[in-house]
C-alpha cells in the first residue's frame, strides 16, 4: 500500500510541477516580449541597430525606375575556386 501512495504522489507532483513549469515559462516568454518591444519602440541602442541590419535611422532614398544598383563587384579576372581543388568547369545553359 505504501509504494502505490508513493507512486501517485510522485505522478501528481511531477504533473504539478510540469503545470507549474509551464504557466512560469509563458509569463517569462511574455515579458522578454514586452521588454524587447519596449527596447525596440525607443528607437535607439543596440536593439535597433540589430534588427535593422546597421543601416541606422537613415531612410534610403528609393532608386528611379529602370536603374540598377551594383554593391558589390567581383574581379572577372580572378578564379573563384582554390587552385588545390581541381578543374573548374564553368557550364553555361543552353536553351
């Protein structure tokens, strides 16, 4: 009689403490969410700076129409594979 006691015991504390454990996690999540949007809404730091991808408070002016924009440029004349790795063949599609 006194294992299955202790067996039921220990079923309803571990299913209380999981119950417990939950509504404990949701309130955390809950306010990291709160203090990450109060921290984004002020405008300023490193929270804004990350999630903005480092552009700042800076709006980019929107390009005109039919002109493109080129970053970044590759040397044509460089190869892009090591040299120690083997032939590189460069496919071209054909339609």
């Amino acid at each position: 009689m006194g294992l299955i006691k202790f067996i039921l015991v220990a079923l309803l504390v571990f299913y209380l403490l999981g119950w417990i454990g939950r509504l404990l996690f949701r309130w955390w999540i809950g306010r990291l969410q709160r203090d990450m949007q109060k921290k984004f809404g002020e405008g300023g730091g490193t929270y804004y700076r990350q999630y903005t991808w480092g552009r700042g408070a800076r709006p980019e002016k929107p390009a005109p129409e039919g002109e493109v924009k080129v970053s970044g440029r590759v040397d044509p004349g460089r190869k892009r594979v090591n040299e120690k790795v083997g032939d590189y063949v460069d496919y071209e599609e054909v339609k």
